[in-house]
C-alpha cells in the first residue's frame, strides 16, 4: 500500500499536528534521558519532528560538557552533567 503525498495532505497533516501533540500521552510529561549518546539523540529527534513534545519536556545528561552543548544548541533541550 502507498500513500500518496501532496500539496493537500501536507495541508491536512501541517493542521492536524496540534490535534494529535494534544492527544499524545506525553503532552503534560517531561521526558528524560540518562547519558545522551546516539540513541538517546535519536528518541530526542523524533520526539520533537512529532511534535510529541516540546523541547522545555525534555531533559538529559550527559558526563561530556561538549556533548551537552551540542544537543542544547541543536535541539533546544535541557541538559545536565
């Protein structure tokens, strides 16, 4: 089965994104990571593409300052050591 995309559904799906982040079990939830390697970068990113959270719901930590940076700056999230 294929889906076909175009203009119209990407309208659809732009306007009914708000809808399903409201309806998401994590909407009123902060969503934590300990260490903050790939895998956890991973959950992160598609985390927040869904739109499933927002980055102010997610924290992690992660030992390396230079890390920690990095995904604070990339993605907006709170991280600790």
């Amino acid at each position: 089965m294929f889906i076909r995309l175009t203009a119209e559904t990407a309208d659809r799906t732009q306007l009914t994104a708000p809808i399903l982040a409201n309806m998401s079990p994590l909407s009123n939830r902060t969503v934590a990571t300990i260490g903050s390697g790939v895998m956890a970068e991973s959950i992160i990113a598609g985390l927040l593409r869904g739109k499933l959270v927002g980055p102010g719901q997610i924290i992690g930590s992660e030992p390396r300052p230079e890390r920690r940076q990095e995904l604070e700056r990339q993605y907006g999230v709170r991280m600790t050591g």
